[in-house]
C-alpha cells in the first residue's frame, strides 16, 4: 500500500510515518522547508507545499490513502492570511489533487480547536458545532478546512477527520508548543500558572487511532482523538514528583493577561514561542474539562494510555536525545 502524508516532520506527522514503516507500508511525504529526520526513515520525499498544486499531484500521484496532517499552528492571531492560506487553501489544494489522483481514502487532521466553546461543564463530543468568529484564527481555519472536506465528501471524496486534543510525547524533534511547555516547567522555565488546563492525549495514540481509520473509519465522519484533562497546575505537580522541579506559584488570569505583552517582547528578542498570549490564556481558562472519545473507541479502538506513563517516557526521550539541560539531572 501506497501512503501519502502532509506535515511529516511534524510531532505526528513523524511518530505516524515511523509507525507506518514498522507496518510495511511504502509511504512518501511532502517537504517543505523542515526535513526532522524523515531522511533516515526510508520514505519517498517530495519537494514542494501546500500552495503548489503541482506538488501536491506529485504526492498524491499512486497514493491509495493520503494523511493530511500540514496546518499553521498559531497560538496569537499574527499572520493570518497566511494561516489561512496554509490551512483552508492548502486543504483544497489537497482535496483536489487526492481526486484527481484517485485517492482511495482521504484522513484529514483537524483540531479540537476547530469546535465551538460552550459551558465548560457540558460534554463536548463529535456533535459540536464548528467555530464560525475570528477570534482564534487557528481554530477558525481549521474549522473552515473541516467544512471543505465535508463539502468534498458530499461530491464524493472518501474523507474521513480526526480531532486530536493536546499531543505529548515521544519523536519530538520540532519542539512543539506543548513539548516546549512539558520542557519549561521541568527546568523551571515557566514563571507562573494559572488556572486552566487542557486534555492531553499520547501522540503514539493518535497514531494508533490515525491508522486504524483508514479501515474502521466510516466516509464523512469525524472522530474526537482525547486522553485525560488535567490542568496545569495538576501537570506541574506530576512533573514535579519525576523531576523533583518546582511548582511555579498560581495567579490571576488577569494578572497574567497584563504579563503578555512582556512574554512578547521577549519572544521577539528570543525567536521562542512566548510562554502565554491572550489566546493561549483563553483556551486554557476555556477548554473544556469532559471531552468524549467513545466513539473513537468505539469504531477505532482508540486506547489513551495514563498521562503519568505518557509524561515519564516523553521526558525520558527529552533526556535521551539531549533536549534538556544537563544539569537537570542534579536537582
């Protein structure tokens, strides 16, 4: 079997490719600008992205199932005409180079940040409708690329979309915004936390998940890929008893709020990701506690394994691959 993916040198991306390769599959990938270690996995690589039409026919040329995973992940509202761009106009650009190919089955990855944020008590599932304002670009283009494919799958394409929560765990060699956090508070990074938190779930569980979709996963259904809820101040304390680092201290969301345009600064003197924006403080303070995954266990099988082993093993690879200072070791 032929396999294509988008956005392999991503943290999914990369532990889905590697999974991929364990199975048997023949798998190519389009490449942009990042490479991670694809070149030692053994694929196909094809220069090119997602607002080139002709590279993507490359990619999609002999594929029996593509996986869509390449988005702009933003955690502010900056660009966004290229997040936008990147994330709906890509997806077209994918959905009509996948039929033209012929395409067998079509997974795309969108966001639990594609859903509409209502009371925080109430179970968010698969029913939930889509985000329709501006106020996260991020999750509204995500929204808008889930819409495409729906529209898609009523002409006929064979599409199938996942909604991940917050991933964690092994093979990050991007460093991702959530990695960099699990990171920032086990060196002691993080100045403060606020109330909030969000629903993690093992990246090599969405993988699983990913894979069993391509035969368990029905034509124009979506499937809500969660783990454990936990906030942050709960995950601080779980890092802390592996680590022995310290608890950063808890204060005001509004508090926080006037620090941003500080982290800002300093992200422009960095080139690092700042540690909170408004956005990010107002997903953390708005996600909700009671995400739904039965039907993903259900018709996928999708297992989320417990957040400790996840967070023990992720910070275990960190040390490993040298993602963590040296001195860490000797607190």
């Amino acid at each position: 079997m032929m396999i294509a993916v988008t956005g392999a040198s991503g943290h999914i991306g990369n532990c889905l490719v590697r999974e991929l390769k364990k199975q048997g599959a023949q798998v190519k990938v389009l490449i942009h600008e990042f490479r991670n270690n694809l070149d030692e996995l053994g694929v196909e690589l094809i220069q090119g992205n997602l607002l080139e039409p002709e590279s993507l026919d490359t990619l999609c040329k002999g594929a029996d199932v593509v996986f869509h995973l390449a988005a702009k992940i933003v955690l502010d509202n900056r660009s966004p005409e290229l997040v936008y761009a990147t994330n709906v106009t890509g997806t077209k650009n994918m959905i009509v180079a996948a039929r033209r190919n012929q395409v067998q089955k079509f997974i795309h990855f969108s966001s639990i940040d594609a859903f509409r944020i209502e009371a925080s008590d109430r179970v968010l599932d698969e029913n939930r409708a889509l985000l329709e304002t501006r106020k996260s670009i991020y999750g509204f283009t995500k929204a808008e690329s889930e819409r495409e494919v729906m529209k898609a799958v009523g002409e006929g394409l064979n599409a199938v979309i996942l909604n991940p929560t917050a991933v964690i765990g092994l093979f990050d060699y991007k460093e991702s915004f959530l990695g960099q956090a699990i990171r920032d508070i086990y060196q002691g990074k993080i100045p403060f936390l606020v109330n909030g938190g969000f629903n993690w779930v093992d990246v090599r569980d969405v993988v699983d998940s990913s894979i069993q979709a391509m035969e368990s996963g029905r034509k124009g259904e979506t499937y809500i890929l969660s783990g454990n809820f936990c906030s942050l101040k709960e995950l601080s304390s779980m890092i802390s008893k592996i680590s022995d680092c310290k608890i950063p201290v808890l204060v005001p969301v509004a508090l926080a709020r006037l620090a941003c345009p500080f982290f800002q600064v300093y992200s422009a003197l960095t080139g690092k990701e700042p540690v909170y924006t408004q956005q990010s403080l107002d997903l953390l303070v708005s996600s909700p506690s009671n995400i739904s995954c039965e039907k993903a266990k259900k018709e996928l099988g999708h297992k989320p394994r417990e957040l400790m082993q996840t967070l023990r093993e992720t910070i275990d690879w960190y040390k490993v691959n040298q993602y963590l200072n040296q001195d860490d070791d000797t607190r």
